[in-house]
C-alpha cells in the first residue's frame, strides 16, 4: 500500500465522518425539536423506548446523539433510570440503519438505464440536487433536505474512496496475516473498540470494515469479534458526556456500555463454546458489505431481545455499581435545569415549574422550624436552617440565571407571564428564607441567654406565630397549585397580621415601663415581630403574583389598592374569619 494509498484513504475516511455528520444534522434541523419531545413524551414503556430509539437514531444516525439526550433527560429527573434503558436498547439497534445505507456503495451498474443505479451516477444525482437545494431556493426546509443530500453524497464518496484506498491490499499477503490473526476473538474485539473509540462512530467503524470487505480478506471469523468490539466502543462518547451529570445521568450514561458487554459475553459464550463442540464450517466464509451490514444488525438485534426482559435486574446492577452517593437533594433537583432544555420554552417552563416549587416548599419547612427553635431548642436545627437558606440562596441564583435565558428565547403572551411569575416569586421565597435565618438567630440569643418573656409576651408570639404559619401555608400551597382562589386568602390574613404585629408592640412599650420586661428580652421580641411581619408581606407578594397573572396583569400596587379600596365580599369575610382566630 503506497503513500498515495494511505493518504486516500485517511481522506476517505474524513469525507465519510463529515458526510455523515452533515446528513445528521440536517435530519434533526428537519424534525426541529419534535425528536427529543417524542422521546421525552412516549418512551411510557420498555417496548415504546426500544422502538422509539431505534427510530430517531435510524433518522440522526447516531446511537451516541440519541443516548446523550437520554441521559440529559434523566440527569434533569424528567425520565427514570428504568425507563431509559429501553430507549438506550433501540439506539444501539437503530445505529446499524448506517451500514444498510452504506451497502448501496457495493451497486454496480451496467449499460443503458441500469447504469443510473451505479454508485457514482447515483452520488452524483444526489450531490447536484443537494447543492440546488442548498443554494438555489429560499424556502429554509428544502436547505436543510439539501444538506442532508450533500451529507449523503459526501459520505458516499468518502466510502468509495475508502474502497478504492484499500482494493491494493487484496494482493498483500502481509495485510492477509495481520487481518486473519484478528480472528482470535479477544484481540478481534480489542481492536474494534480501540477503533470505535477513536473514531467516536460505531457507524464509521463498521463503514471502514465494510470497505475492507473489497479486499476479500475479511472473513466470517474475523468479522463477528470485531463487530462485538464496536458495539462496546460506541459507548465511550456517551460515557463521556455523563462526565458533569448526577448520580443517576451516570447510572444511565453507564447502561449503555452494560448492554454492550453483556450481549457481547453472552454471544461470544455461547458462539464461540459451540464452535468448540460443532466446529462451524461458515468461519472462512468471505464477508461482503451486505453481510457485514447484517451481521451488525442481527448481533444488536439478538442482543435486544435477551436483554429487553432483564431491564429491572439491569436497572439494579447500576444501582449497586453507583450506590447513592448521599447527594444533596436539592442538587438533584437543580439538575432539572438543564441547558438543551432551552431549545424548547414549553419544556424549560415546566422545569423551572418544579424546580421553583421545590424552593417553595423548602423555604416554608425552614421557616417553620426556625419558628419552632423558640419554645423548642436543637442545635442541629439551628445548623439546618442556615444551612437550608445557603441552599435557597443557590436556587434563586440558578433559576434566576435559567429564566433570563428563557425571556431570549421566543415565547407565547402565556409562558412570558408564566416566566415573569416565577422571576417576580423566587426572591421572595428567597427573603422568607432570610427571615427564617433571622428567626432562629433571635431564638439561638433566646436560648444562650436564657431569656424568659412574660406570659403575656409568650402568649402573644404564639398567636403571631400561629398567623405566619397559616399565611405561609396558604402563599404557598397556593403557588404550587397555582389556586388564585386559595391566593386571595392571602391579602386579608397579611393585614390581620400587620394589626397584631402593631399591637403587640403597643403591649410590649406598656410591658418596659412596668419593669416585666427587660430591655434585652424587648430587642429581641422586635427581633422577632419585625421578621414575622416581612413573612407576611413577602406572601403577600406571592400571593398576588398568581392572581395578577390569572387577570393578565402584574400591576400588584393596584391590585393591593383595588382590594383594599373596595372591600369586596370575600375579602372581608376571610378578614372576619381571620379576626375571630387571630386575636390577642
């Protein structure tokens, strides 16, 4: 094999990367963004994943794309472990779509009309209508099909010159010995997974086996253990992408290389302990592209089908590998922001949904045990609760920074005021974990000085505390079940709170001059007035983002002008109600 060879031949195989890559990306620019929603959406079932696997990795050509998405789906917790493996089984069958396409390289053509089907007249047609396509038309659809038909074409030739590159070697002895002693199964299954791992293509490497079929040289037995090695190196690009991914991104990016090891052990076992026995008289047969092709489909596809019925065993084996590394749950949550995501505003929305009232929920729990810190100490406690708010503060940041990246994309008038609620709500949530922080300061200087209030004074905090926990309750039981009704409770509680915190300050100025309470027990009963009274209007706050955005609106001082101007019905019945429960 001279020089010129070799450099054809790398050439070849660049052509037959870029080509194919090209052809990827101009199908999924045709689908648009329906590729991952469809597998997000109806992957409900093991046999639904398979199939659908092995449909949108046939359409990108790419078994690693498609396993990629799914890991990004269940890094972000929209998808189960359990649930991804059947998907991740159809992408490691749909990859084999590549070497059917690639046998057309093998058409010869005749004389006449029959000499259309040829490679290179085929090719070429696909080529020159790809570039008018590209070029030549307006509509954005035909340039995106016009890529994918230069993908196509270049591909083509890439494997034709790939081909031609090696069609010397079938008159090297030399090339013979080094092909035939890959016939020993371990070292033929080495050399196609180092060979796949570099190339970062299962489809390329069985593209180059499939043009080292012309030589004559690739045989049966020296085929099948570097098929199998090919199906273990695919795995390494999806392995890679789970690099930055959680526990159970890992766990899934993981699956894919079990799949191909266990359907390699089993195969081989099984194929290669029966040879011993029968001695296979097919082994020498000479390979072509078309069966190579098949070899590499009926491999996935037997693998497919034993392993399919093992997919909870499986899913318990990854478990076991990657035990639960006791990570903070709410970076596990968090996770569900993720970037890809972006591409599509429904989607994103919706993540931001949860992850927003997973913030929700813990600021109310830390309020609520900052609160409890008062008549019932625990030092842990008071550890969680800073701890807690530093975590709060984090999922301000990052949803913060997510919706900004949302408002850049394009939005309906609905998911811009959706976005807007969220952006409005998470610094409150936010603040009332600041005022829980504050809470259980002023309940950590109660406990180190032994403060002891009045029973007036304790009667009093137990009433105010009783309101925010209510109030608390309601804003956020209310944003979570997006309940405008439940949100108008809201208004009239904050003000029955302002009333008692007013109160209880005129009671606590009488308590100071009549000498039953000290000055030091005074600061911090103020302490704790002052954080109670922010609570209620950071609910307040809350509250009526839900219902401006029901009215298609977030002017909140009108709002809060209207309500109180008018007095309406309800208001002043839920305001009597509260009255009657909340008093001094």
């Amino acid at each position: 094999m001279s020089v010129a060879d070799v450099i054809s031949l790398l050439g070849g195989i660049a052509l037959f990367l870029f080509g194919m890559s090209l052809m990827g990306e101009g199908l999924k620019k045709v689908a648009g963004s329906r590729l991952e929603l469809v597998l997000y959406k109806l992957s409900s079932t093991p046999l639904k994943g398979v199939l659908l696997g092995t449909g949108v990795t046939a359409v990108i050509q790419s078994s690693s794309a498609t396993s990629v998405m799914v890991v990004g789906f269940v890094n972000s917790g929209m998808m189960k472990v359990k649930q991804a493996i059947g998907v991740i089984m159809g992408a490691i069958l749909g990859t084999s779509v590549t070497g059917w396409i690639l046998c057309l390289s093998s058409l010869e053509g005749g004389s006449g009309v029959v000499q259309l089907l040829s490679t290179e007249v085929l090719t070429g047609i696909v080529a020159v209508v790809g570039i008018i396509l590209r070029m030549f038309t307006g509509k954005t659809s035909n340039r995106y099909v016009g890529e994918i038909l230069l993908g196509f074409a270049v591909l083509m030739y890439g494997m034709s010159a790939m081909s031609g590159a090696v069609s010397p070697l079938r008159e090297s002895e030399a090339f013979i010995r080094i092909l035939t002693s890959f016939s020993n199964p371990v070292l033929g299954i080495l050399v196609g997974l180092a060979f796949t791992s570099v190339l970062q293509s299962a489809s390329a490497a069985v593209g180059i086996l499939q043009a080292l079929a012309v030589t004559g040289a690739v045989t049966f037995e020296v085929a099948l253990p570097i098929v199998m090695g090919i199906a273990i190196g695919a795995a390494v690009p999806v392995l890679l992408s789970a690099l930055g991914a959680n526990l159970n991104g890992k766990r899934t990016a993981f699956i894919y290389l079990l799949i191909d090891v266990l359907g390699v052990l089993i195969w081989a076992l099984l194929f290669y302990g029966a040879n011993a026995i029968i001695h296979f008289t097919f082994l020498d047969a000479v390979m072509s592209s078309v069966s190579i092709a098949l070899m590499n489909t009926l491999f996935r596809l037997a693998t497919v089908i034993v392993l399919l019925p093992c997919i909870g065993l499986m899913e318990h084996m990854v478990e076991l590998l990657f035990p639960d590394d006791g990570s903070a749950a709410e970076e596990q949550e968090m996770d569900r922001l993720e970037e890809r995501f972006l591409q599509h505003p429904a989607l994103s929305i919706e993540q931001s949904r949860l992850v927003t009232n997973s913030m929700a929920e813990r600021a109310e729990g830390n309020l609520l045990m900052a609160v409890g810190l008062r008549n019932r100490w625990s030092d842990k406690d008071f550890r969680m609760v800073g701890e807690t708010e530093s975590v709060i503060d984090r999922y301000e940041d990052k949803l913060g920074t997510y919706l900004m990246k949302i408002t850049s994309k394009s939005l309906s008038q609905s998911q811009s005021e959706e976005v807007s609620k969220y952006l409005h709500t998470i610094s409150d949530f936010e603040r009332i974990s600041d005022h829980a922080l504050n809470i259980s300061e002023a309940a950590k200087e109660i406990h180190d000085k032994d403060l002891q209030f009045s029973p007036e004074a304790c009667h009093e905090l137990d009433v105010i505390e009783s309101a925010v926990r209510e109030i608390l309750s309601i804003a956020v039981g209310a944003f979570v079940e997006n309940d405008p009704q439940r949100a108008a409770r809201v208004e009239p509680l904050e003000e029955i709170i302002d009333g008692l915190c007013d109160e209880m300050k005129s009671h606590h100025v009488d308590r100071l001059q009549s000498g039953s309470c000290t000055l030091n027990q005074g600061f911090v009963f103020n302490d704790l007035l002052t954080n109670y009274e922010r609570v209620a209007d950071h609910c307040s706050n809350i509250a009526v983002a839900i219902i401006e955005l029901e009215s298609d609106s977030f002017d909140t001082h009108e709002y809060l002008n209207s309500v109180r101007a008018m007095k309406s019905s309800s208001f002043a019945r839920y305001y009597e109600e509260y009255k009657q429960e909340y008093h001094l």
